[in-house]
C-alpha cells in the first residue's frame, strides 16, 4: 500500500490524519522485510529525509539500502509517513524520476489498494474499523494490519461479512468470531472461489454459519486430492491468462498449484468443484 496512489485508493493508504501506508516503499526490498522491524532507527532516518528534503532541487539520487531517501513525513506531527516526491505532495508534479527507481514507483500499485478500491464505502468503513489505533508503521505491517490478509479475499465475501454485521466490529478477533471462515489458515485468494460457489448454492447467509470453515478446508483438500488423478493437459498455457474468472484462476494456480493448463481441463475442473462440495457437504450433513 503506497502512502498516496489516486483518489480512488487514498482512503486505505491514509484512512485518515493519523496514519498512512508506506509498505511499498522503496519497491524493491528482500522478501519479508518490514520497516516496523527497524522502528526506531527509521523514525531517525525519517527525520533527517524531512529535514535534508529540498521540494525545489531536480537533482537525481539513487537509493541505497533498503530506505528511500525521499521517504518522510508528511505532517508536522510526524505522524503521516510517505514519498516526497509524489504529486500528492508537489501540487501535481510527479518529482519521483529524482530516484532510480522512479518508473517502478510510478507503475507498481498495491493489490490490496486495488481491492479495497472495488469495495463500496459502508464495507471500506467496516474494515477500517479494525485498523483503528494502529500508527503509520503497525498499519503499513503486513504483520499487525489485518487488512493486508483480509483484501485477499473476494469482494463479494468481504461486502457479504459487512452486510450481516449488528455493529461495529474494532478486532479481527471480534471479526473472525462472528464470520469463522475468515480465520482460515488457507490463502483468501486460493479458497474465495469455493466460498463463493457455497453461497450461490446455499445463500448468503451462509458466510455467518460456523461450519462454512470446515466445508471449505475439506474441500480444498478433497480437490488436491482429484487434481492428482486428471492427465496432464495438452496445448497447455499459464493459467493466469486463459478466459476464465479471476476467483477460478486464483484457486487453480494459488490453491491447486495448476501453473498450465488449457481450456477444457480447466472447465472440466470446474464443474469438478461444484460437484465436490455439494458431495462434501451431504458427507458433513
């Protein structure tokens, strides 16, 4: 999640005049790596990027290590963390060709900036709820913002989930009580096609029945088990491109581990999912 992206996804990366995401940057980092891991030395190093930072200067710097010069704070209370050279910040002018790295800056988005932007205000709102009290580097933390985990899952679920809400839901602990199959240990992005072939067959309501969880975890696992016993695909291509829904491709390549496959294996599979759980759920009945 960038501090600031467009007007579209400006409510997830700074929800509001306390915090801000800046996960993303710089772009390029080793896999894992979190800015809150080093809290105090970057709150130092921030700092010293707002002080040194000249809005009128064209000269161009790279980056070195895994802190973008550019990198600061945005308010006087030291509490919104982001890029400098944004337009956001620079009346409309895009100042980020001053980093090596500009061009990737400039085209990289967060895919859950891109989710949460699908979603419509009332469920946005709701998830917010559960990011409340968090500071600019617990939000921007793939590890204590819940909502890096939850923007994987479907649209329709997460609107689904904020639908049946009585209230204000401020925990993903209070969330996942109430919505259990949203505490999953399974990718959201891998199972959302399965939850959502399970409310087209049994309803919405569907999303607040405890055992929804256990349904969807043995039919991921029932479907491993048959994706073994399907011949290899012939004219195979990257399952990501083949004309099928996003959701179905995501549970084929994520879930199922199924990198290639053409056409009709495919669509073979997915009446093979529809068959699995309505026989998964007669076998749990």
């Amino acid at each position: 999640m960038s501090p600031v992206i467009d007007s579209t996804t400006l409510s997830l990366c700074q929800p509001d005049p306390f915090r801000s995401c800046f996960a993303c940057c710089p772009p390029i980092r080793p896999a894992g790596y979190e800015h809150i891991q080093y809290q105090k030395s970057m709150e130092r190093i921030l700092r010293e990027n707002t002080v040194r930072f000249d809005p009128g200067s064209t000269k161009i710097i790279p980056i070195t290590g895994f802190s973008c010069w550019a990198l600061g704070y945005l308010d006087k209370a030291y509490r919104l963390i982001g890029c400098m050279l944004h337009p956001a910040q620079n009346k409309g002018r895009d100042m980020r060709f001053r980093v090596d790295y500009g061009e990737k800056c400039k085209r990289e988005t967060c895919p859950e900036a891109a989710a949460f932007a699908l979603l419509t205000p009332d469920t946005q709102d709701f998830l917010l709820d559960l990011t409340e009290g968090l500071n600019s580097f617990e939000y921007s933390s793939r590890r204590r913002n819940p909502l890096f985990s939850l923007l994987g899952w479907a649209p329709l679920i997460l609107e689904t989930a904020g639908k049946f809400r009585r209230n204000k839901i401020s925990s993903l602990q209070e969330l996942t009580k109430r919505f259990p199959i949203l505490s999953t240990p399974l990718n959201p992005k891998a199972c959302s096609y399965i939850v959502l072939v399970i409310m087209n067959r049994w309803g919405q309501e569907v999303i607040r029945n405890p055992a929804l969880l256990r349904l969807v975890e043995a039919v991921n696992q029932r479907l491993k088990e048959e994706v073994s016993s399907f011949p290899p695909s012939k004219d195979s291509v990257h399952t990501h491109t083949l004309d099928l829904d996003q959701h179905f491709k995501d549970l084929l390549r994520l879930g199922l581990g199924l990198k290639k496959m053409n056409i009709e294996t495919a669509l073979e599979l997915k009446e093979k999912v529809e068959v699995v759980v309505e026989e998964t759920w007669g076998s749990m009945a």
